[in-house]
C-alpha cells in the first residue's frame, strides 16, 4: 500500500525567503504602561490638541508654529534646544502657539538614516524596541516642560505606541497619496496636516485630507499587539501643508489662494500651514526667515486661511553629513535637512507674534 502524500511536511520553503532576522517588539500597551503619562501630561495633550482644533476652526486667532529640528539625534542638544523654545512660547503665547517638532521617523528617497526610532544608535543596528523606548521617554520630558508636541507619522504602527504623547503630526509628501496613511490619518486623536506631493501638485494632499475625515476601516494592531480590523470616525481636524515641489515654490499669494480655492472645491477644512523649509526655501535654510516674511505679509494683508506655518530650527544652523563616526558629530548640529539657528528662530517668532498682534488682535 503506497504511503499517504505528507504535503504538510513539504521541505520547500516558500515564505521569508529575503528575512534576515524578525524581532518580536513590545506589545504597545506593555511599553505604555512601563513609560506611562501622568495625569498632568495626558491634561497637556488634551488641552492642547483643543487649542489646535479651535485655531483650524478659525475660532482662535494665533498663529500656530510648529518649529524645531528636522530629526532628533542627540538627546542632550534637543533638551538644550527645549527650555530655549519653552522660554519663548511662554513669552509668545497670546499671538502664538508654538508646537516643537519632535520628529522620530525620516522618510528617504532611497537609503539613509531613518530616524531615532529605526536607529537609534546610529550605526545600523537598527534597534527598534530601544528606539520605541527612547522616543516615549523623550516625549514626556518635552510634555513636562509645558511644550506641545508635533511628530511626521510614517510607520502605521508607530502611533500605537506615542501617539498619547503627540499634539499635532504630520503626513509627508511622499505618504500623502498613501492609502494606508490616509486610513491611520482618520483614526488619529490629534490633528494632522497632509502635505502636497513632492511634485508640488496639491491633489493628493486634498484628497488625502478628504479621506482622512471620513470614516475608515483597515488593518491594524490592537494594544496587546494583536492584529486587527479597526474601524474609525474619521478625524475632524486636517490641514493643507504647502512645502513647495520641483516645480518651485508655493508659498506666494497665488498659490495659498489655489490652496484655499482646491479645499473649498472639495468641501475639505480649510486651513492652511505654510512649510518655510524644503523647495519653498530652496533647500537652503537660510532663507526660510524670507518665505516667512512673506507669508506674514500675507496674514498682514488678511489672508485668514494661513492658520499655521513650519520652520526648521535647531541650536546651530545648517546640516553635517552623515554618517560619520559618532564623536565627529557637532553639537546641535542636524544630520537630515539644514536648519537655522536658535538666534535667527527667535527673530523670526518675534517678528512672526508682532505681525499676528497688529494683523489679528488689534
């Protein structure tokens, strides 16, 4: 008699053949609850995450800035960098709501280095768990000096374990057409800006905020880290990002009212932030205070569509290479997109609170 076929012992192996290696991460609940937020930290985020929908209503008249490094990478020169910008958004906060960017996760155009949380030493060894610890952690420390925080959300897991610590985030331009961020967008507690496409069109940011406020259902993971079918409200509180494209820059008048024009085509929010950085300054962080300057003559002019603006800002201007060995790194120093430094950050946020005084308040 012939034996039966064991097809289910079948050596040939299939799946995984391109896995190297696959580390079980911490169950998000499990890492939450070992860095958990305090009573005064979840009341700061909820406070917050108010004031923010409020101002994309129209009902608060500052102006929302979201300012800070392109990516943290030194704890040390990003704490430095914090009590300077908790000093001047104390200062500041009746014309401005200052919002630092505390950006974990950098999308790359082919390879790079992709950020604390992907890896967080710096070296390749791409320690995930480590880098999910440390971004918790340093996320409550920003929370407890009363600063509000924003973040770019690229990985759809990511948010299971920090999004309790965020305030306003952000979909990149290469994500914004992405339907899987699209779907996450509609679940977030917070609110998020979608920004235009790198081309420069504004299409698939509209859309994008457009999906994002409806109701949703897609894949996900539960907080004990189980896989799941989670179903949304969508979310409420979206904004239009212009950053420019390589077609130029968008910034200009004419472009804000294509921006206001497309939104309320599409019945979206309207609300507007102008990113300073990126193709609408050139790539080059010097003149992010002149695109600034623009848009503030803008707001002067009655432009009430402009809710928002973006600059990235560090201790020490410009950008270094990397990588490079560890202790040749320079201090407050950013190793992704070029930043201005925190002396010319302050001139601009100062200049930036007198326009919205005289343009809004008086």
């Amino acid at each position: 008699m012939q034996a039966p076929h064991l097809w289910f012992f079948s050596v040939d192996k299939v799946t995984n053949l391109r896995i190297t290696n696959s580390e079980a991460l911490p169950a998000p609940i499990e890492l939450c609850e070992s860095i958990p937020r305090t009573p005064e930290q979840n009341s700061f985020v909820r406070q917050s995450r108010e004031d923010l929908h409020r101002l994309i209503k129209g009902e608060d008249r500052r102006l929302l800035a979201v300012v800070g490094p392109c990516s943290i990478h030194d704890l040390a020169s990003c704490r430095e960098y914090a009590d300077h910008f908790a000093k001047l958004a104390g200062e500041l906060k009746d014309r401005l709501l200052l919002v630092m960017r505390v950006y974990f996760e950098k999308p790359r155009t082919t390879v790079g280095w992709k950020g604390l949380i992907m890896d967080p030493k710096l070296n390749g060894t791409c320690d995930i768990p480590e880098g999910l610890r440390i971004a918790r952690q340093f996320l409550g420390e920003v929370l407890d000096m009363g600063i509000p925080t924003a973040t770019e959300l690229l990985d759809p897991i990511t948010p299971q374990y920090i999004a309790d610590s965020l305030c306003w985030s952000a979909i990149g331009a290469r994500t914004s057409e992405s339907q899987t961020h699209r779907q996450m967008a509609s679940g977030l507690s917070m609110p998020v800006g979608f920004k235009n496409a790198t081309a420069g069109d504004l299409k698939a940011a509209v859309n994008g905020i457009i999906a994002a406020t409806k109701s949703q259902t897609f894949l996900g993971i539960t907080e004990d880290g189980r896989a799941s079918a989670v179903t949304t409200g969508g979310n409420p509180d979206c904004q239009l990002i212009l950053r420019g494209g390589t077609n130029g820059p968008n910034y200009q008048a004419e472009h804000v009212q294509a921006a206001e024009d497309a939104l309320r085509s599409a019945n979206a929010p309207v609300s507007i932030m102008v990113d300073c950085s990126h193709a609408n300054s050139e790539k080059d962080p010097s003149r992010q205070p002149i695109v600034l300057d623009h848009v503030l003559a803008q707001v002067k002019n009655g432009a009430d569509s402009i809710h928002a603006v973006m600059v990235e800002s560090h201790l020490n201007g410009g950008a270094q290479a990397f990588p490079r060995p560890l202790d040749e790194l320079e201090y407050g120093v950013s190793i992704t997109d070029g930043c201005i430094d925190w002396s010319s950050t302050e001139a601009c946020l100062r200049r930036a609170a007198d326009v919205i005084d005289k343009a809004r308040f008086s």
